[in-house]
C-alpha cells in the first residue's frame, strides 16, 4: 500500500501542531537557514527534504499512527469480503442434485457489484460520506485532523479491498467447488426471451477474453443445450454439457468482480496519495513554510539585554535650606537671561561657568571666588544649575577643582533651577542632583531648590545679607 | 561594500538609547531618567540572513567635551588633520577614566560611522553644547541631528533652527511616539547621508516593511487560533459516584464555571504574550493585570460586553449572510427550480436566529452524563453566545493595535482602554459574514476545516485593517 505521501502529510501535520508554540522569529530563522542551506547544497527546498532535516534533529517521538485505525479497517474490511465471498459463492453455487445452478442469478450478482464497486468509486470522487457517522462514533477524532479530506478515498480503498478478498476467495471457492462436485449449469429466466438474445448477452460479456480462453466463450449450441424449466424434463440430455459453463464463470467473476476490484483499488490508492500530496500543499502550515523558507530572516538587532543593568535611583539625600553664600556662580548658561531676585539679591557679582566658556576661565572663577570666600567666616558658595540638564564630568571636575582651591568648610549648594524658574524643578530632576551630590562623597556639598516665587525666601535671603559681614 | 554604521551620540540623558531602542526594535534596553545610564557603546546591527545592512551604535553621553576639545586644539596645526587628531585622542585616553565616555563615543566615529546627533526638544535650547558639536565636527563624518523630545515641552523648532547650522540634515522623532511610517524615513533619511549608503538602507527599509505586514499575518493566525479555541472550550470533570453523591449539582457547576473562566482567561492571556513576542515586545506591563482592571473590564462583565460584543442588527445581517450560504444549498439541489427561495427563506431564517437569540449573554450550559461504571462525567461548556467571541475578537484587536503601535523605548504602562463604538461594522460584509459562521461553527462543536480557518484568519485581518482605519479616523 502506497502511504508515503499520506504519512508526509501526517508527519508535516504533526510537526506544525509542535512549531504552533514556538515563537514565528524562531521558525522564520529556522526554515530560512534551511532554505539557504539547500541554495548552497543546489537543492530545492521541498518539504520531503524539511522533514528529514527537522526529523535528524530531533530526539526520535513516540509513535502515534492514524493510519492504524485505517489499515485495521481495511484488514476488516478484508475479512468480511473473504467471509462473504466464500458464502456468496457457496450460495451460488448451492447444487442438491436436483436443479440447475442459474447462470442468470450469477450474472445478476456479478453486476451488482460491478455496480457496488462504481457507486464507492464515485462517492470517494464526489467525497460523499454517508457512513461518517459510524467513523465518528468509532473514533471521535476522526472529525478533525489532517486525514478528514481523506476520508472519501481511504474509506473506498477499504471497500475496495473487501470487494477484492470477496472476488478472490468467491473464484477460490468456485474452483475448489468446481474440482470436488459435479456442478450442474444452466441458464433460465421468466422473461419470454431466446436462446439467441441470451447467447448475444453472454457473447458481449465474454468479449474481453474470447481470444485469450475460447473454451470459455460461450457457444450457441450450449446455450439452446442448458436452458432449462422449473417443471421441465430436459434431464434426458448430454449430462457433461451442464458442467462446460464453468470456465464462463470463472472468467465472468475474474473479469467483472475481481478485476474492476483490482483497477479501481489501484485508482483509489493513486487517487488517496494525489489528495494527501494536494492537501499538503495546500495545508496552512506550508503556506507559512514556504513563505518562511523564501523570506529573509530579518534580525532588527534586538538580541542584546541590558534591561536589568539599571541604575540605582534610590537616594537617601534631600534638599536642603538655601544657604547663606558669598559667591553666586551659574553653571553652563544656568539663569539666563536672567537670575531670579529670590537668588540674585545681595551678590555683588554673578559668575558664570562651564558651558560655552573655557576652561581657564573656569580656573578663573575658583581663584575669584577663593578670594570672597576666604574672607569670611562661614563661607558658603551657591551653584545654579539647569534642573534639566544632567550633571556632568565637568562640573564634577569644577567642584573637585574649587574644593581644592576654596577653605575647607566652604559649603557648596547646588541650585538646580526648572525652565520657569518661579516653578520648583520636577522630583526626577532634582533627584538626579541629589544622586550627584552624593556621589562626590563630600558632606559639604548640598543641593538646594528654594521656591523662588515665595516673598518669604526673599525676606529671608535679605535678612541674611544684613547681617552679613 | 561595509555595511553602514550610526552612532548615536550627544548630551548625557537625551533619548539616545530610546532612539536605539526604538529604531532596532529592543525593549530590553535599559533606558531611564539618569545620566550615565550607557556606560559603553554597544552595537545593534540589522541584519538579514546574517549579513548586516546597517548597524547603530548606542553611545555614552559627553561628559568632558571641553576638556576634551582644549586637548584636540592643543595638537592640532591644521583642519585636515582634525580626524587624525581625535583618533590620536582616542588612543591617548583608552582606559583614562577621564575621557572614557569620550573615547567610547569617538571610537565608532574614527572607524566610519556616521553620526546621529540626539538632542531633547522638550527643553529650552541651549548653545552650551557648541563644545560637543565642534568635536563631531573635528571627526569630518556625515551628519544627522536628531530633535527626541523626551518631556511634554516643547521647543523643537528652535532647536531646529540652530541646529541646521551645525548639521546636514535636522529631523524630529519622537522615540516613543513616533509612528512606523517615521521609523522608515528616517532609516531612509539615515541613508541620504553618503551615496553608497542609500541601498541598503532602501532594502533594510523594505524588508522592515516586509516584516511589519507579515507580523500582522501573523497576529490574525494568532487570533484565530485563539477565538476557535474559546469559542470551543468545554470544561470537563469526571466524578466518582461518590463525589456525585457528596456535590450538588449547583456547587458542581459553580466549580466548573469558575474553572472554566479562568482556563478562558487563561488563554486570552497566553494570546497577549504571543502576540506581543510577535512584535517584540518582552516587557509590557499591562493595565489589565492589576484587580482593578479585572473589576471594570474583565473578560466577562457587561462593560466588556458593551465595549466590544456587536448590536443586534449587525447580528442579524450577518446571520442573514449566513443563513443564505445555507439555503442556497437547497436551491443548488433543487438545481435552482426553488428560483432562489431556498437562500431567502434560509437567510432569514438565520437573521431572526441571530436577531432574537444572538444578543444574550447565555451562559454555557452544564452537561452532566448518566452514571457508567461508578463514573459520571459533567462538561461545562462551550459558550452558547456568538456574543461572547466578538467581545474576546474586539478586546484581541485592540490588544494588537496597542502593541503593534506600541514603540520599543515606551516603557509605560499599556492601558487597554475599552472603545467607545461598535467598529466592526466598518468591515465589509463578506468578511462579517465569514466571522459570524466560524463562530456559530465554533459554538456548535463543529470542528473548522483548514479552508476555513484560513478563511477566518483572512476576515480577522481584514478587521484588524478596518480597526487601524477606525481608530486612525481613516474611515
């Protein structure tokens, strides 16, 4: 039995129900390296070739056969057909001595299954399925899956398997019969016909072997010889001419019972491995197969991970008062165009810092503001920054640069400032100078965020700057 | 031919990892509100069938531009010895911790990058950058400023007009914002930047474009899949004799309800992740995890049910559609002597069906079998209501919408809000239709053939197109 596309189809089915979880980046990447191999190795990628490579690479699976439950239906189907056609031909053949075995009745049965065999022909083609509840209550799985629109076809290639076994073991039993008893033909009917219409009918239905067997091709004389009657007296006759039928009726049972059998299993077998070929053509998985194999894996750079290399944005530190300084200093354009009176009150000069200006003014900066700050006892320097901008190397480099150069206790503050400077800087901006802060691991350094809309810190700045020495 | 590289450079904390993110489709780059998150450069090359058409390079930010200007000007006699200059500069600080952020930025650039220029327009601009800017010019590669706007501000238009004057080409994008369409011009703007490397930022553009409507395939495969398998889902529970003398059958069905929603709930979940590793999204936090959500929008409450299941008369449409398939049946058999009675009287007879009957949120019912061999087995399920698989369709599109639209710097929390209007009447009829029968199909436990689950699959995206359109406000 030719299974080798119905079982392509059953594996491919199986493998796809497997790829169903898989993520579509993995199978694209899969299946195109597979095609790319096959291009380079001058090979087409065909599915029988897929299934190898994906079968070589995977532990062996348990077998689960679908098939099973067909050939077991078909070894039934056989059965019956070997029952039956031994106890059809029993029947048929049934000789007591005392009448004929009518050629008529096995002309009859002959053609009703000439006739059984074309209707399970044309039901598979038509994909009838009359029967498919008694598959169903059978196995309920017989619904779904990749072999029901294969069912038509397999279901006639068991019938015509039984059909089959029924013609073999009908021409078996006819022959041992025909060895081991003196069977007596005749031919008979009620219908008001001849001998010579008979002989025409037997004639047409011998024609297939009237050269290859002529001993069995009917002839005339033997048919006006074998007529006989329910009430008639023909007994008196040549008693050997009942028995010359028998080579008729073997090869009438050979050529329309077993042979049409044999054809249309062979059609069903060849027509059963052309659905399963197009169903698999057709299945969904291999749509998305080939498209796979014929489309560049396409990798947009999204292997790396870094997503748990955070940084720790906890900080224990917290804005503190807005200091009493001496020196006012504005960081990379910080307060332009123009400083706030909440800040600005009370400084002589602002300086300005990073930025736009240069490093030597930088130096010059610290050394100005050594100079203020050295003159007073609790000296104190502000540092007004953008809220937004980050805080860089370079004003880490400022702060160490001017710690060096300012009296120790000096206490530094920076003052990030929002883009509206009468508005407070969001909490994630100031916590970014928090974190700053207290990363240069220098106690003295502060951040401050006063509110510079408030009369109050205004009052306050003033106050301090009278008692200022 | 080299494949292009980009490095993304600037100021610290401007969006450039959100730019990389996005660009290379990556929600596992570390991003946040801190400068200094990017410690080294790190390369993210688009590649297809391995070979590379373009990388981008993620950088540090500047953290001592000036210092590291003075010293470029110090050995510098001349301007074509610039780029020499700041190779030597790089050689002269690797493992300095001073330039460190500098030298991983430069690197890129000394071995032909071009540059990408990151600048956040949400903030006032500011000229206290021009240090950074004549150091990417010193490196003599092409150039591309890029205005991110990483805050609600914004100030993007001056930023622009100053920028012009220090860069080729000036483009706005929002890295969390910006549509698909805007990922692709600007790879293609990327590609203007030098002649030999428009092609294959044309062909990484297109294969982009390849991916995106292939992923979208994907997603109604995805949802169809999923809607036959809710639509069909039975919970089933096998009881000793005993257990049925000891369980009433209420508490027996409040059993298997219960287990029955959550399988359900389950599997809508299950549906969200694939889809959401279809697009590569690994990190999405969603609203409707939180109880809240579960309270308000669940799968099963009313609200679900206005928000997403479909009016009568849309029912009764698609039931006439589906109806009429069925009577044309009869008029095929009658070899069309029925002169076309069969489909009217079959169309109407499924559009009062779904007319009078579709609009009901009708429990699954519970099935319990007689006792055989001290056994008894109780099913519970599936869902009699064609109601409930537009309302899991409904809430699958939406879910998709927001991912598929959803950039990979984003990292907010996804808030699948219900819509407010019935959508799915802006698809075409035949497509209703195709829906409706693999949903009566489903709820009558008749299993889809693979004909029409590709059917299905095609319908369901063509209501993901009519849900862009809608939501678009295309239609």
């Amino acid at each position: 039995m030719q299974d080798s596309a119905i079982r392509r189809l059953l594996e491919f089915d199986s493998q796809v129900q497997r790829d169903s979880d898989q993520s579509p980046a993995f199978l694209h990447r899969r299946d195109r390296r597979f095609a790319l191999d096959c291009r380079d190795r001058g090979l087409s990628p065909a599915p029988e070739l897929w299934l190898e490579h994906v079968r070589r690479l995977r532990p062996p699976l348990p077998t689960r056969n679908p098939l099973r439950r067909w050939r077991q239906l078909t070894t039934g189907f056989a059965l019956v057909g070997l029952m039956t056609g031994f106890m059809a031909m029993l029947g048929l053949l049934f000789y007591d001595g005392g009448q004929r075995i009518n050629l008529t009745v096995i002309l009859a049965f002959v053609m009703l299954q000439c006739l059984l065999a074309a209707i399970t022909t044309v039901q598979a083609f038509a994909g009838w399925q009359p029967w498919q509840w008694l598959l169903r209550k059978l196995d309920r799985s017989s619904s779904a899956g990749p072999l029901r629109p294969l069912q038509p076809m397999l279901m006639a290639r068991a019938a015509h398997t039984g059909g089959l076994m029924l013609g073999l073991a009908g021409l078996l039993t006819l022959l041992v019969l025909v060895v081991v008893q003196d069977l007596a033909f005749g031919w008979s009917t009620t219908l008001d016909t001849g001998s010579g219409s008979y002989y025409q009918l037997l004639a047409t239905l011998a024609t297939p072997w009237q050269n290859l067997w002529p001993a069995a091709f009917p002839d005339r004389e033997l048919v006006d010889a074998t007529r006989f009657f329910r009430s008639g007296a023909e007994n008196a006759q040549d008693p050997a001419l009942w028995g010359r039928w028998w080579p008729f009726v073997a090869m009438i049972w050979v050529t329309y019972v077993i042979l049409p059998r044999l054809v249309l299993l062979m059609l069903a077998s060849i027509h059963t491995g052309m659905r399963a070929r197009r169903e698999l053509a057709r299945h969904p998985g291999m749509i998305a197969l080939q498209y796979r194999m014929e489309t560049p894996a396409l990798d947009t750079g999204n292997l790396h991970n870094d997503a748990a290399d955070q940084p720790d944005t906890n900080t224990a530190g917290q804005p503190q008062p807005l200091p009493a300084g001496q020196v006012l200093i504005c960081w990379a354009g910080a307060g332009e165009p123009e400083l706030p009176d909440t800040l600005a009150t009370g400084y002589s000069s602002i300086l300005a810092a990073g930025g736009n200006v240069s490093l030597e003014h930088d130096n010059h900066v610290i050394q100005n503001a050594r100079q203020v700050l050295a003159a007073n006892p609790s000296p104190a320097a502000l540092i007004v920054t953008r809220s937004w901008e980050p805080p860089t190397g370079e004003l880490a480099d400022f702060l160490r640069e001017a710690r060096a150069s300012w009296p120790p206790t000096t206490l530094i503050a920076l003052v990030p400032m929002a883009a509206e400077p009468e508005q407070l800087p969001p909490h994630h901006q100031v916590n970014q100078w928090l974190r700053f802060a207290d990363r240069t691991g220098d106690s003295r350094i502060v951040v401050s965020t006063p509110d510079m809309a408030s009369p109050e810190a205004r009052i306050h700045r003033a106050l301090q700057d009278e008692h200022r020495p | 031919m080299t494949a292009p590289v980009f490095a993304v450079v600037g100021h610290p904390n401007k969006g450039k990892s959100s730019i990389v993110a996005t660009l290379s489709q990556n929600d596992a780059i570390a991003i946040a509100l801190e400068p200094g998150t990017t410690r080294q450069r790190q390369e993210y090359p688009l590649t297809v069938d391995g070979k590379t058409l373009y990388t981008l390079v993620d950088t540090p930010g500047f953290q001592r531009p000036r210092r590291a200007l003075e010293w470029l000007e110090a050995h510098s006699i001349a301007a074509s010895d610039r780029a020499e200059t700041v190779q030597a500069f790089i050689v002269q600080h690797r493992g300095d911790n001073g330039f460190t952020d500098e030298c991983e930025l430069l690197t890129p650039l000394t071995e032909g990058a071009g540059i990408i220029y990151v600048v956040d327009g949400s903030v006032p601009y500011s000229a206290q950058h021009e240090a950074e800017m004549t150091i990417l010019r010193w490196t003599g590669r092409p150039s591309l400023a890029l205005i991110n706007s990483i805050g609600d501000d914004d100030y993007s238009d001056t930023w622009a007009q100053a920028l012009g004057q220090f860069f080729q080409v000036v483009r706005k994008f929002n890295a969390v914002s910006a549509p698909f369409e805007q990922h692709l011009s600007l790879l293609r703007a990327f590609g203007q930047l030098e002649p030999e490397w428009e092609q294959p930022l044309e062909q990484a553009t297109a294969f982009l474009q390849a991916q995106r409507r292939q992923r979208r395939a994907q997603a109604a495969a995805l949802i169809a899949r999923t809607l036959e398998d809710m639509m069909s889902f039975r919970e089933k529970r096998t009881l000793t004799s005993l257990q049925t003398s000891e369980l009433s059958d209420e508490e027996l069905a409040r059993q298997l309800r219960t287990s029955w929603y959550d399988n359900q709930r389950k599997r809508e979940q299950h549906l969200r992740i694939a889809i959401e590793r279809l697009y590569e999204h690994h990190r999405v936090e969603r609203q409707e995890a939180e109880l809240e959500w579960h309270s308000e929008h669940d799968l099963f409450s009313e609200d679900s049910r206005k928000a997403w299941g479909v009016n009568r008369r849309y029912l009764a449409t698609a039931g006439f559609g589906a109806g009429a398939v069925g009577g044309a049946g009869v008029d095929a058999v009658a070899l069309g002597h029925s002169l076309g009675a069969g489909a009217l009287v079959g169309g109407l007879i499924g559009a009062a069906g779904s007319y009078f009957y579709g609009d009901r949120l009708t429990l699954p019912v519970l099935n319990t079998g007689v006792l055989t061999n001290g056994l008894r087995t109780a099913t519970f399920g599936p869902v009699q209501d064609s109601q409930f698989g537009y309302v899991v369709l409904g809430r699958a599109i939406n879910h998709w919408w927001h991912i598929s639209h959803r950039n990979h710097a984003g990292r907010e929390l996804l808030d699948l809000a219900p819509a407010d209007n019935h959508w799915l009447e802006h698809l075409d009829r035949a497509n209703r239709q195709i829906i409706h029968r693999a949903l009566e199909r489903c709820r009558k436990q008749r299993a889809l053939d693979d004909k029409t689950r590709m059917a299905l699959t095609a319908a369901i995206e063509q209501a993901m197109g009519a849900y862009d359109d809608w939501r678009l406000n295309r239609t």
